[in-house]
C-alpha cells in the first residue's frame, strides 16, 4: 500500500511539475516575443538616429546604407528590412522633422476654415522663399535633392510627396471646402488635392531660380515677391480679393514664419 501510495505521489508530483514547466516555458515565449516586438522599435529608432547623422556628416551623396547600418551597429540586410533604400530613410527623418516642428502641428490642428488655408499657403511660401537664405545651405541641398530626383527614378520625390499628402493634404483639403462654403472660393470641379500640388510646384521652382549665387531671375525684393506668390495662389486656388484682402492683409509685407510646411523640399 505504502508503494502504491508512494507511486502516486510521485506520478503527481511529476505532473505538477510538469505543469508549471509548462507554464514557465509559455511565460519565457510570450516574454521573449514581446521583448522581439519591443526591440524591433527600438532598433527602428536606433537606424534612424543612426542615419541623421551620418547625413549630417556625409550627406545626402556621401552616405550609404552599408555605412547606415556600421554605424547602428547592424547587417545591411537588417536595415532593409525596416528601410527599403536610403530615399526612404531619408524620407522618414524628414517626416518626423515635420511632424516635430511645433509651428506646424499647431496649424494643422486649426479649424478647417479660409484664414487656416491662407495659413497654409502662407507658410508654403515662406518656407520655399527662405531656402536659399539658410546658413549651413542643408535646406538648399535637399531642394537640390528633390529637382535632381524629377530628372532620376523619381524614388526620392515620389516618397516625399506622399509624406507631404499625409501630412498636409487632408487639412488643405478641408480648409478649401470651409471656404468655398463661406463663398470665400469658387467651387472646383477637379481633384481639390490637385490644387495644393500645383501651388507647392509653383513656388518650389521659384525658389530653385534663387539657389545659385548669382540668382537665375530678378524677380525683385523678397518680401514683395513672397506676397505677389501668395496672391498669386490663393488667385489660383479659388479664393477672391476680398478674402485675399480680409485673410493676408494689405498692410502686411508678406513676411512669414519659419513654419516647414514645404519641409519637403
């Protein structure tokens, strides 16, 4: 009896034991999965702390993705796994630039309305008008970047633009709307995105005539020449004098913040 007893305290025993083995093992892999899941983001802002700078140092040109990766301290297959290229790192350091600019998220928060559109291509203007003026020339190479893209693949300016449609698109395309229904625009049959795009071009190659150091064309002073671009789009956009008038202000020499509106380019 006392063997039979002692059997089955054994075979209980083991069984127990057997549980809780089970259950430390199943503990141990969720653990571990959501320490991989954890590390994946971690290792996402680790390349592209990596990457800011080594394009600080180097570059737009001079950086590599293998050189990416030597300096967060991993494989180049790895950062592919999280970056397809180098456009697409670069892409996304711009983005989070962006979405980090206190000026423009405060924007982009604004009621949709006709003075928020203003707003927007006020600070598109301004932005593109003070590229050449910077000290240490980064925004004048990455417009460089952006023109010399058109004429490559395209990678760079496709990414870009995509970033600028998430974040810009939507508030430009509700502010237009909010105008037109206060009879501050004209109603536009069109793709009303479309609108924003051909604004962003047009003052993107007026800033590309200001880049060289001996400007491509004398279009006069900067500030009146920021102003004559804004009245120039919001023309073009739909809205009419007197919102023009009422929104941008006579009295007002164009000038504008450093918002990044365009940090796209």
């Amino acid at each position: 009896m006392g063997e039979v007893n002692f059997r089955w305290n054994y075979n209980a025993l083991r069984l127990r034991c057997s549980i809780v083995l089970d259950f430390c093992v199943g503990e141990c892999l969720l653990t571990s999965m959501s320490s991989l899941r954890m590390t994946s983001d971690l290792r996402r802002q680790l390349i592209l702390g990596a990457a800011k700078r080594c394009f600080a140092r180097h570059g737009y040109t001079g950086t590599t993705t293998k050189s990416v990766a030597a300096a967060a301290a991993i494989s180049e297959a790895l950062l592919f796994k999280h970056f397809p290229s180098k456009a697409a790192l670069y892409a996304e350091i711009l983005s989070d630039e962006c979405e980090a600019d206190p000026a423009l998220m405060e924007l982009l928060e604004r009621e949709p309305s006709t003075a928020t559109l203003v707003e927007v291509i006020r600070g598109m203007v301004g932005h593109f008008m003070h590229i050449a003026d910077g000290p240490d020339q980064e925004e004048a190479q990455r417009l460089r970047l952006m023109a010399t893209s058109h004429l490559d693949d395209g990678e760079f300016a496709r990414l870009l633009y995509a970033k600028i449609e998430t974040l810009i698109g939507a508030a430009f395309v509700a502010s237009l709307k909010r105008a037109v229904a206060a009879r501050d625009a004209r109603p536009y049959n069109g793709e009303p995105l479309n609108l924003f795009w051909f604004a962003h071009h047009t003052v993107m190659t007026a800033a590309l005539t200001r880049l060289p150091a001996t400007p491509c064309l004398a279009y006069g002073k900067a500030n009146d020449l920021e102003r004559q671009l804004c009245e120039f789009l919001l023309r073009g956009i739909g809205l009419n004098d007197a919102a023009i008038v009422s929104h941008l202000g006579r009295d007002q020499a164009g000038c504008v913040g450093k918002t990044a509106i365009a940090e796209s380019a």
